[in-house]
C-alpha cells in the first residue's frame, strides 16, 4: 500500500550558486559520504531528500543528515533513514522506499515512493 509520494526538480546552477554563498549548507544537507559528490550528483540527493520529506508529509524537524542516499551493489540508489526521519517513517509504517534519480543538462530530479 502506497504511504506517500514525492517528486522534486533543482535547478543545479541555482543549487551550485546556493551552495557557494552559504558553504555550512553543504554540511547541513549531506552528510559526510555525500559530501565529496560533484554537484549534480549533489542535486539529485537533495531532490531526493526533499521528495522523501513530501512522502512523509513534511514533517517540521526534519534532520537532512537522518537521510542519506546510498547505492547498493548494482549501483541502483536506495534511501538510507535513522534518527527523526527513520522515526516518522515507522509510525506511518513504511517499510520500502522507491526511488528513481536523474540529472540532464542543468535539472536534477527526484521520485520517490514510500509503501506499506
């Protein structure tokens, strides 16, 4: 049973200036495994962790270095939770997580499904 959906788009020129006038935002958003990626691998994570948060309704509070994508072995992206973002997925009972990134040209986006 579907929980929630999130789709986002970041603009990676935008995102990339964003990130050069405010340095601490990298450390704030990602945490440090993420941290190293170019920046539009960076832009698909962050309209990955926003399209989680609107999967999970928004919930205030929200800790950006409790979401973390990983890729497993095949190299396909997975979402990685713990502290208060685990915490809200289990009372609303998710227990997988769908996700589908991209970055073309100067768009990044993100989709993700939570399900029961």
């Amino acid at each position: 049973m579907i929980v929630g959906i999130g789709v986002d788009v970041v603009e990676v020129s935008r995102f990339k200036a964003q990130l050069e006038r405010t340095p601490a935002l990298i450390e704030r958003l990602f945490v440090p495994a993420e941290r190293g990626l170019h920046v539009r691998s960076l832009a698909a994570r962050f309209a990955a962790k926003e399209a989680i948060a609107k999967a999970l309704g928004a919930p205030a509070g929200m800790n950006w270095q409790h979401c973390q994508i990983v890729k497993d072995a095949a190299g396909d992206p997975q979402v990685l939770l713990d502290g208060s973002v685990a915490e809200v997925a289990a009372a609303k009972g998710i227990l997988y997580w769908h996700i589908s990134m991209s970055h073309d040209g100067d768009l990044a986006t993100a989709m993700v499904v939570a399900e029961r």
